[in-house]
C-alpha cells in the first residue's frame, strides 16, 4: 500500500506502507513503513525519508526534513528543517525545527542556512545542547598523522601542546591553574 491515499504532486515513494495515508507534495519516502503511522492525511512537503521507519509518526508540519537511516527519527511529529542521520537515531526534539543528530554524537542547533547563506546556529561533539559554533565535551586532539599538537585529558584536567601525553617530553602544559613548559 506504497503511498495509499496520497493526495500532493511530485513524489516518490518505495517500500511497503511508506507514505501511507499521507498527504506529501516534493517528497521521496523509501523505506517499509517509513512515514507509514501518521494522522490520516498529514501534510509534508519536500522531505527525503529514506529507510525502513524512519518519519514513522510524522505529521503536519514536519516540513523539509532529510531523515536516514533504519528508524531515523521515527518519534518525529512536527519537527521541521531537520537532519537526523543514523541507526535509529532521533531528533534532540520531536517537535523543534532546525535540528542536526548524526549518530548521537555530532549535534547542530538552528541549522537553518539555505543555499549559500550560512547558517546561524552550533554545532556540538558530545552535547545534544552546543552553546557555542563549536563545543566539545570530552577529550579531543588536534593534529597529523598519528602526533597531536593539542590535546585535552578532561580526566587529567590538562591542555597540552606539543605532545602526546602528559608524561611525554617537550610541550606546554596546562594543569588546573598552574602551567608547565617541558
């Protein structure tokens, strides 16, 4: 019953139920059961739904949203603007527009640049909740091929520079609030 009852223009859609009772205008729907569980004749427009799933309960108003994966946001009511990528992964919010969720661990917040304008918003490694362009929570590294050049052990409660651990040689330190050059 591949896009049952389906009354916009401009679709495709594949898989068993995908797009069931569903009215979506410039919308690819692939997937079994992917937008398959929605209020009868909830409106989307262009939206790319791809996996077995995914979108499973979206609803009007749950516009422009690019969703991949087995399950990817399958709790996704009227969240629009989104990008959620991965293995049932969801959206930070099942309502809130302009999110970004790639595997749980790469987050972004008012992703709402178009065309070439950049978008306003953060991006978070770590953190469903970024405060800044970029916010890390955990340890990180910085550098080429198998030698950082920064470093944080948020264990150790250091910054280093110019090594690859705290006990190496060479490099600058900084500990708490004191600050070591080696």
């Amino acid at each position: 019953q591949t896009g049952f009852n389906n009354t916009g223009d401009f679709n495709d859609f594949m898989g068993y139920n995908a797009g069931f009772d569903i009215n979506a205008t410039n919308t690819v729907i692939i997937g079994s059961n992917a937008a398959g569980e929605n209020d009868a004749g909830s409106d989307i427009l262009n939206s790319t739904i791809l996996g077995s799933g995914a979108g499973f309960t979206i609803d009007t108003g749950a516009d422009n949203n690019i969703l991949i994966g087995y399950q990817a946001a399958n709790s996704l009511t009227t969240g629009a603007n989104n990008l959620i990528i991965g293995y049932d992964i969801e959206a930070p919010s099942n309502t809130a527009d302009n999110q970004l969720n790639i595997g749980n661990i790469i987050f972004g917040t008012s992703i709402d640049g178009a065309g070439t304008t950049l978008s306003s918003g953060n991006i978070g490694i770590g953190t469903t909740s970024p405060s800044s362009k970029l916010d890390v929570w955990g340890d990180f590294r910085v550098g080429t091929s198998s030698t950082p050049s920064l470093f944080v052990d948020a264990a150790a409660n250091q910054v280093v520079i110019g090594t690859t651990t705290a006990n190496g040689t060479g490099g600058l330190y900084l500990e708490d609030s004191s600050i070591t050059l080696r």
